[in-house]
C-alpha cells in the first residue's frame, strides 16, 4: 500500500530518471579505486572499456599514454595491463607467487575446473609436472621423441615436393604435420594429411584459438549471465572445445581396451596407469574426466603454436632470402644432404639457432599472456594490486622492448649472436612465458622448430610465387598469425 503510493507520487519518466540515476550512483560507488591504482581510460557506466579493443597493439598504445602498468574494466572487473621486460618479469617472477591462473567464465564453462590451463592449486601442480615429466622423458624405452619427429619430417617434406615448385599455401601441410607430432605422443598414432575428417577438426581448433581473441570472449567474460542466452560466434567456442574434447575421450575410451600398465605407450596409457598410482590422492584429481581436457590443452596448445612460428619461419625466409641461404650454408657445412637433422646438431649450428630464435620473438605468437588473479594484497611497480584483480603481462612489449633489443622492429638474427658468432641468450626472450606458469610444452615445441625447420631448409629452397610478395601482416585473434600466403617449395 505505501509503496503503490509513493509509485503515484512520480511519473514514469521519473521514475526512469530516478532509476538510471540510482544506477549510476552504484556504479560511481563500486568503480572506485584504492588511491594508490594504476591510471587507466575512464570507463563507462556499467559497461567499462569494453569498446577499447583488446588486442597487444591498442594495450602497447595504452601504454604509452599510461605507462607500463595501467588498468582496464570490463564491465565491472577491474584489468592490470603490466608492459616492457622489467615490469613483466616483476610481475610473473619476483611476485609470481601472489598470482594464480585466472578462470574466465567462458573458460570456466568450458573446463569446469579440468585440464592444465585453466586450473591451479595442488591439483595443477601434479598434473602439470607429470605431463613436463612424461614429454621430456618420452620413448625412454621405445622410439624417442627425436624419431617421432623425424618420421613426421619425412612426410613433411614428402608432401611438399608433391608441390612440384609450384605455389601453395604451406598452412594446411605444417598444421597437419605438427598435430601428428603432439598426437603421437599423446594417442599414438598419426593421420594422413589427406584425411578430411582431421583436417576438420583441425579448422575447428584453430577457429576457436582465433575466436578467443575476439571481442565476444571479452563481452562473454563482462557479462556471462547475458551472453549466455545471446547468439554469437562465442558459442562457436565452447561448441569446438567440446567437439575437440569428444574426440580426445575416444581415444581414451579405445586405450582402456589394450592397456598395459607395465608397457604405456603414450600419454593416455602413462595417464590411466597414474591414475591406479594416485587411486588414495583423491586430491590430485587424476581421473579419466581430467584425462581428457588435459589433453585438450597439450593438443590445442602443442598445434596452435608451432604450426604458426612454422608459418612465420618461411615467410621470414621467403622475405630474407640471404638469411635463408645463410642458413642452408650452415645445414650443408654441419649435417649434409644424407642424414635428417638431430638435436645434437644444435649446438654446431648458432646462426640457425639464432634465426629460430628471432623468428619467435619477431614472430610473437602469443602477443598477451594468460590472465592471472591476485590472491592478496600485492604491490606492483609502486602500485596497490587488490586481491581479486586480474593482472596480463604483454608478452608482445618485453619482445619488442627497445631497453632489451638493438633493433626491436626489425627481424635480425644477430640479437642472438656474440660478435664471434656464437649463440647467446637474452633474458627478454621470453614467447613460452615466464615463471611458474610458463608453457609446460617449451621443450617439445623447442625440439619440433629446430627439427623441422632445419630438415625443409634442408631440402628446399622457399621462394614467394613469381611476382608476388607476400605481406608481414598478421591477423590478430588469441595468437598472432600470418595472413594467408603461398610460397615455392624447389628442391635443393
């Protein structure tokens, strides 16, 4: 009764005012920093900065006008932006323990506390060193992952001179190479590079690693509750994962029937016997439901990357055709023509070393790190970091720092060599991460470029299609990737 009297005391065009002025109000008491936060754009009522784009080029802009630790919202989630070599490692070393892996809501959706990435805590920990664990050791007692590459350059190189020196785009080649790699070690087995179905499945991954860095994720992550039942490419995502995840449970599905506790033989079989180990540690939650987004990370993850830094090797190679035979020269003088390469070759050849290694910084494949949260009260380069916040390094800004590199927007492989020509390495040179949480699959991944770069510039010759020349440009999603290119591929 009051309250339908008070509601007739207004009209409803009052009320709206009274109402928006309300929110407003709520929203000017809840955006309210502690004195001492980093500066940032002013955001808007209820929505944040959504409209700033989230991409590695609009933050390095940001940080220009803010300095290397500004801050963001996303409707009302308050974002760290740490920027440049310094500020970075302060934030993922020196204070990495004030930090923990953040879980979006579209994520959280998606893995429901499973898998690698997007856990943390004790379960993480075991996890994630059993799976550093089982790639570094790998074939102690069978063929190595050193031969498993091997057969896969092989068939590389076997698909590209199919090409006859003639143009292709060499994407679909390297993405279903490396795939067979990262696949071989986790279901044991490889696929044709003619098999449509992988090849789907493939598109399907790599969609939704672009998606990812899309502006839906973001407005996904500012608003699940209403993102939820809107239409948009973000349910693209959680459908592909959820399609990749299916077909990674069928293998496991089809390891339970010759499993051998004594003899794994791969990732699946080393995990179902982890499982029986830790039957008591229920904590560590190792079960055939983690299994299964565990390998999700370690396939999505150990495919999206490589292909693309492959991608950017011989695009680099076609642009820098004096550096590509620099590198040929060196293959001839260490390895020949007669035997694949081996990573015992590494050490005898710096400049190519050098080139693999600048092809990764230049390249920047992950240009933002994944998102951390602080679990305290943190201070960071001066500033007050409440706990809750989500802090994101750029990776792209301690790559490109002009403290740290002679010549930062240049591709030059000398930023890797001493004035005698031997390789030497840089502390800024950080593309896997840094800290607790860098990327478990560094060592595979260093062992795949060197291998299957080394082995087609052993065999072929790039060059750009007659009177093309192919653009440096990138795509911007989640990773940084080359625009769609073609290249001649003639034999040596």
């Amino acid at each position: 009764m009051i309250l339908h009297s008070l509601y007739e005391l207004f009209t409803f065009k009052e009320w709206m005012i009274f109402t928006v002025a309300l929110l407003f109000f709520i929203w000017i008491i809840g955006r309210k920093n502690s004195p001492n936060f980093p500066p940032g754009p002013l955001p808007l009522p209820l929505l944040g900065n959504v409209f700033t784009g989230g991409d590695y080029e609009t933050m390095n802009k940001l940080a220009e006008q803010y300095g290397n630790i500004f801050s963001l919202r996303r409707g009302s989630t308050k974002i760290v932006y740490v920027s440049g070599y310094k500020m970075v490692k302060e934030a993922l070393v020196s204070q990495g323990e004030s930090f923990a892996r953040f879980v979006s809501p579209l994520f959280d959706d998606i893995y429901k506390g499973r898998g690698l990435s997007f856990t943390n805590g004790y379960s993480w920990k075991k996890h994630q060193q059993f799976s550093v664990s089982y790639i570094k050791s790998f074939g102690e007692s069978q063929e190595t992952l050193h031969d498993k590459i091997q057969h896969e350059c092989y068939f590389l190189c076997e698909a590209f001179k199919e090409e006859q020196g003639c143009p292709f785009d060499p994407l679909t080649k390297i993405n279903n190479a490396v795939a067979n790699v990262i696949g071989t070690l986790v279901y044991g087995h490889r696929y044709e590079y003619d098999d449509f179905q992988f090849q789907k499945l493939l598109r399907m991954s790599a969609e939704s690693v672009h998606l990812t860095g899309s502006v839906w994720n973001e407005l996904y992550d500012a608003f699940p509750s209403i993102m939820k039942i809107l239409p948009g490419p973000h349910h693209t995502i959680i459908a592909n994962y959820r399609r990749l995840a299916a077909f990674l449970g069928e293998k496991t599905e089809k390891h339970k029937q010759d499993w051998d506790p004594n003899e794994p033989r791969d990732y699946i079989h080393s995990y179902l016997t982890e499982i029986e180990k830790r039957s008591n540690d229920k904590e560590a939650r190792f079960n055939t439901g983690n299994l299964e987004w565990c390998m999700v990370d370690l396939f999505e993850g150990g495919t999206e990357t490589t292909t693309n830094t492959l991608r950017w090797a011989l695009l680099y190679m076609i642009n820098y055709p004096l550096i590509q035979e620099k590198v040929q020269e060196e293959i001839e003088s260490v390895i020949g023509q007669t035997r694949f390469p081996t990573m015992a070759d590494k050490a005898s050849m710096p400049y190519t070393n050098a080139v693999l290694h600048e092809v990764q910084r230049k390249g920047d494949i992950v240009p933002l790190n994944m998102a951390r949260v602080a679990t305290k009260d943190t201070t960071l380069g001066g500033y007050l970091i409440q706990k809750g916040t989500i802090v994101i390094a750029n990776l792209s800004s301690v790559l490109h720092d002009q403290t740290e590199w002679e010549t930062p927007d240049t591709f030059n492989p000398e930023h890797f060599l001493d004035s005698e020509g031997h390789f030497r390495r840089r502390d800024a040179f950080i593309p896997f991460s840094t800290g607790k949480r860098m990327c478990p699959g560094e060592y595979l991944a260093r062992v795949e470029l060197f291998l299957l770069f080394t082995c087609l510039l052993q065999k072929f010759t790039f060059q750009p299609p007659p009177g093309e020349e192919p653009s440096l440009e990138s795509q911007l999603g989640f990773t940084k990737v080359p625009m769609p290119y073609k290249l001649c591929a003639s034999l040596r």
